[in-house]
C-alpha cells in the first residue's frame, strides 16, 4: 500500500491530474452555495424532506437544491439525458447506428445526450419552482408581492438560471474527465453524497448525543452507525462480484487459454433505483404544482397513497418498479443476442452449448437468474432509508438529512474503485517507460 502511494505521488502528471479534479469540485462546491435571490430556503427544506425524488437530487447536487443555488440540480439532468439517450438507441434506429460508429457517432450522441440535458434541467427547474409558488406561504420571498401579476417572469429567470447552471455543471464534469482523473459525472455525484455525510452526523448527534442524551440513546447511535459499517462491506463485497462465462475459440491450438465473460452481480448499478424515484416523484411533483392538499382532496389522497413511499401501497409500487427497471437495464446493458452474434462471429462458443440460438438462451438464462439476486440487492438498499427512518422514528427532515443510503453508497463504491483503478494505471504508465528507456 506503501509502495503503491509513493508510486503515484511520484508521478507529476497523475498529481497534477488529482491536484486539477480536486479545485474543479472545490468550484463546483462553492457555486452549490450561491443561491438565486428571493428564495426563501427554509421552506425548500421542507419541501425536499417531503419528496424521496428531490432527496436523492439533493444529495447529487452536493445540497444544492436544498440552498436553491445556481447549480440546484447538478449534474443530475446530464445522468438522466444519458440513460434516456441509451434507451432510445433500441427503438431509435439513427441514434443505433451511431453508437456503432465509433468515436464519430460517440460524439454525435454526447451532443444529443447535451441538448436534452438542457431541455431536462428546464422541464425540472420548472416544476421545483411551480411547486414553490403554488404553497400558501410566500416561499419566493417578499419583495415580489408587489408583482404578483407577472410571477411567470420570475419562473422564467429563476429556471433559466438553474439550467445554466446545470449547463455549467456538465462542462466541470467533462474538464474533469478531460484533464483530471476519473470520469467527471460520476465523480460530481460522489462528492456531493459525500459532502453530506457530516450533514448526517450532525442530525446523529443532535437527536441522540444532545440535549436527549441517555444510554438508550447513545446505544441507538452506535447502533446506527454500525448498521452503516456493516452495510458499506456489504455494498463492497456485492459491487465486486461477478459470475464468469468461459469461453473457448475453435481456431486456437491446443493449450493456449481461452477468455471469459464477465457479468457483474448488479450490472444496472443505480439506474434502476434512480428510475423509480423519478418516476414515484412524477405525481407528487404535479400534485405540488397543483398546490392539492391530501387532507382535503379525494384524487391527491390516494396519488399519495399510491405513489408516497411512505405508505406501504407506495412501498409495493416502489419496489416493483426496481425489480422492472433491473431487469430491463441489465437486458440492455448485456443483450445476450448481441454477445451471442458477436461470439459466432469471432469463432468463439460457450463449452457445452452450440454457437448461436442455444448461446443466446443460455446467456438469457444466465443473466435473469444473475439480475433476480441483483434486483433483491438493490431493493433491499433502497428500502433500508425507508426502514430505518421509521424504525428510529426520524422526522421528515431528520431522514432528508440522513441521505447516504444504499444507493448513494453503490455509487461511491463504484466511484471510488473506478477512480484508484485509473490512478494504478496511469502510474504504472510511467514506471513501463522507466522501464523500457
């Protein structure tokens, strides 16, 4: 470990690679932190605590939503320009056949992938602002009540400039995969999960280590935090395992190995928990807009009852939806037909099975059973947020600030393996050039 730490900051390049991703995150940082005028940001507290959708947009943008800043959504419309971008390359058969074009048609898609990121940033910044204006307290402040008439132009401005900084944020991302180290999208969302965290410890404390302190509460606290322990090596050891498929090519002679094909235990990672928030949120989000209250409205009671997962209605929904988009995520990522084509084409063959159709059934085969423990992992992390506030008996903004859930923690796993993976290589770059001069 020694060795591997003076190797990398013997390597100039690598440090100045990390030296530039960490000041790129420190502007990303302090731009969450300026917040647009007029906005009354108690009340956006409180309207986050009450949507798990605009938790974890929060928690993405590093708790920029939650200081209505100029980068209140982060990076967050990017991610889902990208994974919508995927989708439409089945049914779209343009968009196909550029993902096979190579670096020509990578590029084409990542300008698609940028205008529907601009066009997602507004849609969103629209409906968080309506929801605002529509609450019978004065959430945009009291200097615009003189202009009640024209709160539309206010609407505009305000979303014009969270979309730019949206825009602002997807141009740090790609400095940052372009000069510093690591994918940059992924290592915004990692950041700003982890910028939370002593937010979470802060909420820990006050509720069981201040003023209610008593050994009840301090065996509860640690309690919690081994829980977290115990489910941060779960996450490790899940993320890291992967089912091998050997494979064999005929014209090989005897003797020489053949390959494998790997498939990870959860290949969807978070996109199929992502979905489902998003689209859980979809109705809650107009019911805001609408300024509907459950108390009195028959239609907004049950939308709550079906689409909030804090009722067990909502919870079923939720994870059905999980189970779905991981299964139709891990289809898509591993298309058995096109792994099985590509085999045959390449002269390859499963041991046991005949090239083609059979090839393509039992990678089918393989992947279901693979995704169906991938899906029980991923529903299981994503219900223990929801468990465990009601188990500890957290308020709504007491569990709006405990946001590093299962979830956030695949994707700083991830992150993290990715990103030191990145490093070893391109600090062992150098010492095979030492080598070779």
């Amino acid at each position: 470990m020694f060795n591997k730490a003076k190797l990398i900051l013997s390597n100039r390049e690598v440090v100045l690679k990390i030296l530039i991703t960490f000041a790129l995150l420190l502007v990303f940082k302090a731009g969450t932190y300026i917040p647009i005028p007029l906005i009354d940001t108690s009340t956006i507290t409180n309207l986050i605590s009450g949507n798990d959708f605009l938790t974890v947009l929060n928690a993405f943008s590093g708790g920029g939503l939650s200081h209505f800043s100029i980068l209140a959504l982060g990076i967050s419309p990017y991610i889902t320009a990208s994974i919508v971008v995927q989708m439409l390359q089945m049914v779209i058969p343009t968009l196909k056949d550029w993902g096979e074009q190579g670096e020509n048609g990578k590029e084409k898609l990542n300008r698609v992938t940028r205008y529907l990121t601009i066009v997602i940033s507004m849609v969103q910044a629209l409906l968080i602002i309506f929801s605002l204006g529509s609450k019978p307290e004065n959430v945009l402040g009291n200097s615009l009540i003189q202009y009640r008439g024209a709160f539309w132009v206010f609407y505009i401005y305000m979303a014009v400039v969270i979309t730019a900084g949206s825009a602002f944020t997807m141009w740090l991302a790609d400095l940052i995969t372009r000069h510093g180290i690591g994918n940059g999208s992924s290592i915004i969302i990692a950041a700003g999960i982890i910028s939370s965290i002593p937010r979470m410890f802060t909420t820990l404390n006050g509720k069981y280590l201040g003023d209610a302190y008593s050994g009840l509460n301090l065996f509860l606290y640690i309690l919690i935090i081994v829980l977290y322990v115990a489910m941060i090596l779960a996450v490790v050891y899940f993320e890291g395992a992967v089912r091998k498929v050997p494979v064999q090519y005929a014209n090989r002679q005897a003797g020489q190995q053949g390959s494998d094909i790997p498939i990870k235990l959860n290949s969807a990672s978070v996109i199929p928990v992502i979905f489902a928030s998003t689209i859980m949120s979809i109705p809650m989000t107009i019911i805001g807009v609408l300024g509907l209250q459950t108390e009195t409205s028959t239609g907004a009671y049950w939308i709550n009852q079906i689409f909030s997962t804090s009722e067990p209605i909502g919870i079923a929904i939720y994870i059905i939806f999980i189970v779905f988009f991981s299964f139709f995520y891990s289809f898509m990522q591993l298309d058995p037909e096109k792994i099985a084509d590509n085999l045959e084409k390449q002269g390859a063959y499963i041991p046991g099975y005949r090239p083609g159709e059979e090839t393509k059934h039992q990678l089918s085969k393989m992947l279901f059973r693979i995704t169906e423990i991938g899906a029980l992992y991923l529903v299981v992390l994503a219900m223990v947020p929801i468990i465990v506030s009601k188990a500890f008996q957290f308020s709504s903004s007491e569990a709006s600030s405990i946001t590093v859930g299962g979830t956030s923690l695949i994707i700083i796993v991830g992150v993290a393996i990715e990103t030191f993976r990145q490093i070893e290589t391109a600090s062992e770059t150098k010492e095979y050039k030492g080598f070779l001069d």
